[in-house]
C-alpha cells in the first residue's frame, strides 16, 4: 500500500551556506567535488547547477504526502515547514519520519548539500520549502483490502489539507491497488484550486503490472522512471496510467539513518524529480496556472523515439526543466487542463457500486510500448555518465494531447522486488536504499 522505508534522522549542520551559493546563481559547480554531489548523476543529466542560475523553486511549495519528513536532517534544515499528521496511531508527528521514504523524497525535491560544509546531497529544486504530510505506516492494516482504505481514508484529507496550505506541487510518491471517490474528488479539488498532483506509477513492471492509485487517478500525472540508458526501468510499472518519466534508477539522495547518505530505486524518485521540476517552472513563472506549468512541462518533454505522441513506458515523455526554462514556449490558456483523461472520465457514468477504482487510459490512444525501442526518448543522454560530463542536446518536442476514453480496472497489488546489490522491500514502493559511507 505505502511506501518503504530508507532512513531516520540526522545531526544538525548549517544549511544556508551552500543554499545560499545556490540563490544567487554562483557560476560553475558547488562546492562538492569530494562529497555526495559527485555521485548524483541525474542532476549532471539534468545540469542541475545551469538550471540553478534560472530557478532553484524558491518560493514554491511542495506538499510530500507520504512517512513523514525529518526537518534536523542536515541536507533539509530549514526547507521544512510545519504540516500534518495523518498517521493517527503512529508515534510522533509530520516531523517524525517512521521509515525514512518521506526525508529521502524530500532530499531529492530539496536538498541543499548543506552536510559537511557543502558536501552533501542536493536536490534538484533545493530552493524549494517541503509541508511534510504524514500517513499511516503499512501494517497497520490487517490485509490488502483493508489497508487500501487505510489509505484511500487518509490520502483524501491529506490531499484537500496540502492545498489549503497552499502547496502548488503535490508529490505522492505511495500507492495501493484500489483508488477511492473521495481521492478522485479530493484530486479535483486539488485541481480547481491550482495546484498539480504527481504519484509513482509504482514498481511492480517486471511481474503483474497493475494500475496503481493515485497515479491511474484523472487528475493525477503518473510518472514513471528511466535509467541512465533513458530506457524505462525494468520494475518500472508501464501502462495509459503513465504521463511522463523521470530518472529513477540509483539515486543518491540525503538520507537518516547512520550514515547519511542513501541509494534508491524506483519510481518514487522519479515522482520526486517530476515533482522538483514543476517547482523550478513554477518559481520562474509564478503568474502561471497549474495548466500552464503542465502544460509547458509537456511541450518540453523528450519524446518517444518512435515518433509516437506518447507511448506506455515514457508517456509523452521524460521531465526536462532545462529547457523549459531556457525556451517555455506559449503556456496556453489559463483555465484547461492539459492531460486528456479529466475530460475523458467526466464522459463515463459512475459506476453505481463505486468501490473506488478510477477508469484507467485507454491504450487505443497510446502506442505499444512492451518493446525496448519504445522506452527511450528523443532526448540523447548518453548511456553511461560521467560526473560532470552529461550532456543533453537541445531539442523540443512538441507534446500532441489527445482524448482518451478509460475504462474501469481492480486489481490486485503484488510488490515488486528488484534485483542486485539493493535488497528488496518487504511492502510499499521501492526497495530500502543501500546506505552509503558518509557518517553523521
């Protein structure tokens, strides 16, 4: 149902230093050639420090929905504010993170690199402040079932509560097999009211493959995650559920924990990054709506080298705030909603016997992707990066939306295990990180 865990807290350390090299675009790299920084190769992808000169998320807020989030975390002091516990028989509150996924989550949106005098992890959007949004932990639910609506009860509220805080982002980097009207009504309030809600398509790609909620959600843009190949990852989830990807395969991040630094997979850090992206756009843009960001983020997508429109391992294609940045192009109207499936879902009746599973996108209007060639992107990343090294090419894809019917799904939920030196997780989303050497 929920996510997994990676960490527990940390020692406090000065933040503001690196953060504030970042606020005021110095040039060249940070201060963090022999610290975690080097090892962070999706943000050399990405060419984090050239986005920073633009836009590090400063005054944009992003909601982590998810274990809570550790605010003495030396990459995260200071990005944290106050939020809400929703985790009502967990010990402890938004500020007490029960397995460590939502701090990771957090670092990866904001980190400051702050650790060690500027030696730590960075985020992509480090300039960002998180509203930690607790749920119930897994086990707390005495099956599938129940621990669905465990869920679905508490994401409704946390959802409607994140807006009200004025979170512009929503990052859901959780799941279960079964959505709810009440998370589907709660998305549309999200909607209406003008913030973007992303969620982990989740990581069961390489077995069952099933729709997971919130991301098959209307409303809700499901990301799913690419390697360094730009390749959809093996335990990727794939599907119509999928809108866009993003890195999400050997991710160092902050972390708790007794080492404090940690290594993940999986699609959760991908939502993350799809989740720091919509802030960079944002902070530069402010005056734009929830459309618009989207809506740009589309446009600027690397597309599927097939020449699909889209396809179900990338969607219409993988996160580039760089270019975004660099050359938005037109925003379009204020007021529509760019993703076809909120149209296409208000065409379908309810289901009188509603028991909560939103209609998944009709793979009519997507391009078969269950091959290799389909799960990469125009976007030419080279397949293995050297640190400093990545290059990305410009080029704009132009993101073709079309409408898509959907259609009902329930589905049974079985975790995904990957393989290799990462252990697999016994619930959730992804597999606990590997921790790395850096003590605290």
């Amino acid at each position: 149902m929920h996510t997994s865990s990676i960490r527990h807290g940390g020692r406090r350390t000065g933040a503001a230093v690196a953060l504030t090299l970042l606020l005021v675009g110095g040039a060249g790299a940070p201060a963090t050639a022999d610290g975690s920084r080097q090892k962070q190769w999706f943000l050399d992808a990405m060419h984090a420090e050239e986005m920073w000169r633009t836009s590090t998320g400063k005054g944009v807020k992003v909601a982590v929905i998810d274990s809570g989030v550790d605010p003495t975390n030396p990459d995260l002091v200071g990005r944290v504010l106050p939020g809400r516990d929703f985790a009502v028989e967990q010990p402890g509150d938004e500020h007490t993170d029960y397995d460590g996924h939502g701090t990771g989550m957090a670092g990866l949106i904001a980190g400051t690199g702050a650790y060690g005098g500027g030696k730590g992890a960075f985020g992509l959007a480090p300039g960002v402040k998180i509203l930690p949004v607790r749920l119930p932990r897994d086990g707390e639910a005495a099956n599938e079932a129940a621990g669905n609506e465990l869920f679905n009860h508490a994401l409704a509220p946390a959802i409607r509560y994140a807006v009200d805080q004025g979170a512009k982002v929503i990052n859901i980097s959780s799941a279960a097999s079964k959505g709810s009207p009440q998370v589907s009504a709660a998305v549309e309030y999200a909607l209406d009211r003008g913030s973007l809600v992303f969620a982990g398509v989740g990581n069961n790609g390489a077995k069952a493959n099933q729709l997971m909620y919130p991301a098959a959600t209307p409303g809700v843009v499901g990301v799913a995650a690419v390697g360094q190949d730009l390749r959809r990852t093996s335990f990727s989830e794939y599907g119509p559920q999928v809108d866009m990807a993003a890195p999400g395969e050997d991710m160092v991040h902050a972390c708790g924990g007794k080492t404090g630094l940690c290594t993940s997979s999986g699609t959760s850090g991908a939502t993350a990054l799809a989740s720091a992206s919509a802030a960079l756009i944002w902070s530069a843009h402010p005056d734009w709506t929830n459309n618009q960001v989207l809506r740009v983020m589309l446009n600027t997508l690397g597309a599927p080298t097939d020449g699909a429109k889209r396809n179900d391992s990338i969607g219409y294609g993988i996160v580039r705030p760089r270019i975004a940045l660099i050359d938005p192009g037109d925003p379009g109207p204020a007021d529509v909603y760019p993703l076809p499936d909120l149209k296409a879902a208000a065409s379908v009746s309810p289901s009188p016997t509603a028991g909560g599973s939103a209609p998944a996108r009709d793979a009519d209007a997507t391009a078969a992707a269950s091959t290799a060639g389909d799960d990469d992107a125009t976007l030419p990343w080279p397949a293995a990066l050297g640190i400093g090294a990545a290059g990305l090419l410009f080029g704009a894809a132009t993101v073709l939306l079309v409408l898509a019917r959907r259609r009902k799904a329930a589905v049974s939920r079985d975790q995904a295990a990957l393989s290799g030196h990462i252990p697999s997780a016994p619930t959730g989303f992804g597999p606990p990180p590997e921790q790395g050497s850096r003590s605290r």
